[in-house]
C-alpha cells in the first residue's frame, strides 16, 4: 500500500519537473536510471516495477535536494 502511495507522489512530482522545469522525459530517465519508455508508462498511468521504483524514488528525491538547493543559490560577490 506504501509503495502505491509514493507512486502517486512520484507521478506528480515527474509531471511536475517536466512542466515547470523543462526536463524530457528521455533526461529524466537517464538520470533516475531507467528506460524512457518504463518512464512514460509510468507517467500515463501503470504501476512501476520494484527495482525501478527503488532506482527512481531514491533518483527523485535527490533531484528535489538539489533543485531547492539550486533555488537557494546565492552567488558569492
């Protein structure tokens, strides 16, 4: 049931890191280290499997870190 839940969070945070950021879904992928297609399956609707739900939670969590990150950025001057 977890891991149905964290799907759900996923999906919209995927959603939202291509509209508001720009990502593709072929570079999203690459980085959470799974195939284009999985990732647009999953987009539309399906159920990921265990290990690329595993690569692609711990992925997206550490692309959040380093968004808000980049957000807080402050150059030295």
């Amino acid at each position: 049931m977890i891991k149905e839940i964290e799907q759900i969070k996923m999906r919209k945070d995927i959603k939202y890191l291509l509209d508001s950021y720009g990502f593709s879904v072929m570079s999203l992928a690459e980085y959470l280290g799974i195939a284009s297609n999985s990732l647009s399956d999953f987009i539309s609707g399906t159920t990921m499997r265990s290990p690329n739900f595993d690569k692609s939670y711990v992925g997206l969590e550490e692309l959040k870190k380093q968004i808000k990150q980049a957000e807080e950025y402050q150059p030295n001057e």
